[in-house]
C-alpha cells in the first residue's frame, strides 16, 4: 500500500504516465487490498468493526475514476470497491454494506463536482473570449472607420462628378463600403457552439449596396444544417432579384422571429411579375424556385408563400419552425 | 460517458488543464493521509490479529 501510494503520487503528477493502464490498475490494487481484508485479518478480527485492511486508502481510486470519466464510472468503480468486502465476506450486517454505499456515493459525487467545475470553467473561457474578440473587433472597426470607409465615402460623394469613369468608381466604392460594413458586423465571430448558428449572423451576409438586411439584435440560434438551408433559400431568391428584377432592383430581408417560428420576408422593388408566373415556374421545371426555395423550405418543415404583381416588386414570405 | 480520461479527452481545454492538475495534487495527499491512517489502524490491532493466529508476526 506504501509502495503503490507512492506510485500513484509520481504517476498522477505527471501527465505522460497519467493513462489509462495506471487507473486499472490503480482500481486493481483497491480491491485485491480490500477482497484480502478478511483473510489477512482473519474473520473474527473483521468482524468486529469491519473496517478493512487498507481503511479508507481503497476511495482514492473511484474518486480518480470519477474525475477522470464522470459520475457513472465513478459510482461503479466505487461500489465495486466497497462492495467487494460484501462478496468476500456474505453478511447483513449494516457496517459492512455501508462501504458498497459510501464509496458509490463518492465516487457519484466526486464525479458530479468536477462535471460541474469543468462545465462552468469551460463557460468562463467562452465568455472571456467572446469579450476579447468584441473588443478587438470594436478596436479595428474605429481604425477602418477613421481611415478606410471615409476614403470610401469620399471616392462614392465624388466620383459622379468625374464622368463615366468617375460613376463606376463611385458605385465600387459603395459596393466595397457595404462589404466592409457587413464583415466588421460579423457576429458570426461569437457563435457559442459549432453545431449552433446564429441566423442573423447568417444573414447579415447578404447585405450589400442593393440588398439590406433587418434582424433584431439578439441571436437566434438555429442548427448548422437549417442555416445552411436558409442561406441557401436566400441566396435563390436575391440571385433571381439579380437575375430577373431589373438593372436598378433593390431587395429587402426582413428576419423576425415570433415563437418557435422564424418568419423571413424577401421583398423587392423590381419589374415584378405575376405570383402565378412564378409558383408555376416552379411546375414548369425552373429548378431555382422549386428545389432551391419550395424544395428546401418543405424539408425544414416551414411555408412559403410568394405575393407579386407587374411593376410592384415580388414579396416571398417563408415561415419556419424552429426550436 | 468518456471513453477516455477528461485529461486525454480535454487535453486543450484550459479548465481541464486548470482544474485537474490541483484536484489530483489534492487527491495524491488525501491518498497519503489516508495510507498513513490505514497504517496506524493497522498497526493497533495487530495484537488482535496475532492473537487469533490468523497472523504470524515474523
């Protein structure tokens, strides 16, 4: 017991002969110290207070256990330890069963506390390094805003004046301002989880010189593969504005989200069509509209409808349901 | 349930790093009390074992 004591506190100090191996082991001297309690000491002996030959020394490998694996492991681990005194020596007897309840419930314990001090840890870490990637951002969205977007808006006011050459330098540098806005207000940046999305981060994307985008400020976490689906429905319908809506089209995206359901509106204020022209678009075998967009929209269990009429611009309105 | 210990499995974790390192330090000095305890348990009833001849002291 002195020489395995000693083991352990050079094995568990150091992190390349922590493993695996040394844990069962560990667990392995336990309870041969404990299953030899009995016959080293000999029944009577045993019998009169039924404390076992390495004491208390035999928790120390469930609570390893427990910290290193969790709560179950480590209430197992602890009541094959304890409990191995029962099978050793069969009796009723409260003391002797209280081992088998006290080193489970240790090892349970044991497990549930570092769990927890683990998770709130890991929460601690998150949230300090969400504040220090806003900060950043916030520091570099001050320098790009004093030097980079105020060249920008200057070329945008006055490249008109410059003639034709002049109207398209504007209109790039309206283009590359919107860009740059749309990246420093990334809140893609601070996703709490990889399997979780922000839609509005998602969206925000979207945003450019001729589509604005309108979420409200807090996050609306949707898993990884509906954010996907979303953004790709979006991205059908602004791409079809582009295509089909006229040279000076502008598009709206209104995100909303009301319950469990998120509510997406796409408007623009092109050449329109009529709403029929487009459902049957879909019929007719125009895979945009009805894979890209009805497709997609069915498979998250949502609704869309489209409302559109010449010369008004075509308003799409997807409802989708959400957690 | 981990299927390997939470100091292989969060190895890049700073809690993991954080927590662990001390809780083990603590559990290898609770290790050591606690075989000092057994030792002096032991140590106290060994007359009685000797004497119900389940055990010979050499």
């Amino acid at each position: 017991m002195v020489t395995w004591t000693a083991l352990a506190a050079l094995a568990y100090s150091r992190s390349a002969t922590r493993r695996q191996a040394f844990l069962v082991a560990d667990l392995v001297v336990a309870v041969a110290l404990m299953a030899l309690s009995a016959p080293i000491l000999g029944t009577t002996v045993f019998a009169n207070d039924y404390l076992a030959l390495p004491a208390y020394w035999a928790i120390c490998a469930p609570l390893v256990v427990a910290m290193a694996y969790g709560v179950v492991p480590g209430a197992i681990t602890g009541a094959v330890v304890g409990g191995i005194l029962v099978v050793v020596t069969p009796s009723l007897e409260p003391a002797l069963w209280s081992w088998l309840v006290v080193f489970a419930l240790l090892g349970a314990g044991i497990g549930v506390l570092v769990d927890l001090l683990l998770s709130s840890m890991g929460e601690r870490d998150r949230a300090f390094a969400e504040t220090a990637s806003l900060a950043e951002r916030e520091r570099l969205n001050r320098i790009v805003h004093d030097g980079v977007l105020q060249v920008l808006a200057l070329v945008e006011r006055e490249g008109p004046g410059m003639g034709p050459r002049g109207v398209r330098l504007a209109a790039l540098a309206r283009e590359q301002e919107s860009r740059l806005r749309v990246l420093l207000l990334d809140r893609s940046l601070d996703q709490p989880a990889a399997d979780q999305v922000d839609i509005t981060a998602v969206l925000d994307r979207h945003e450019s010189s001729t589509v604005t985008i309108s979420a409200m400020a807090e996050r609306v976490m949707v898993s990884s593969r509906e954010a996907l689906e979303i953004d790709a429905v979006v991205t059908e319908i602004l791409a079809n504005v582009a295509k089909h809506a006229g040279p000076a089209a502008r598009a709206w995206v209104l995100l909303e989200h009301e319950g469990r359901e998120l509510i997406i509106s796409l408007r623009d204020n092109g050449i329109g069509a009529k709403a029929e022209d487009i459902t049957k678009a879909g019929e007719r075998g125009h895979i945009g509209v009805r894979e890209s967009v009805l497709g997609r929209i069915r498979d998250l269990g949502g609704q869309a409808v489209v409302r559109a009429a010449p010369g008004r611009g075509v308003d799409w309105e997807l409802r989708i349901p959400v957690q | 349930m981990r299927m390997q210990p939470v100091w292989i499995s969060r190895r890049g974790s700073t809690a993991s790093q954080v927590l662990l390192r001390p809780l083990l330090r603590v559990l290898n000095w609770l290790r050591i009390a606690l075989c000092v305890h057994a030792l002096v348990v032991n140590a106290l009833r060994w007359h009685e074992v000797a004497l119900a001849g389940c055990w010979s002291p050499p």
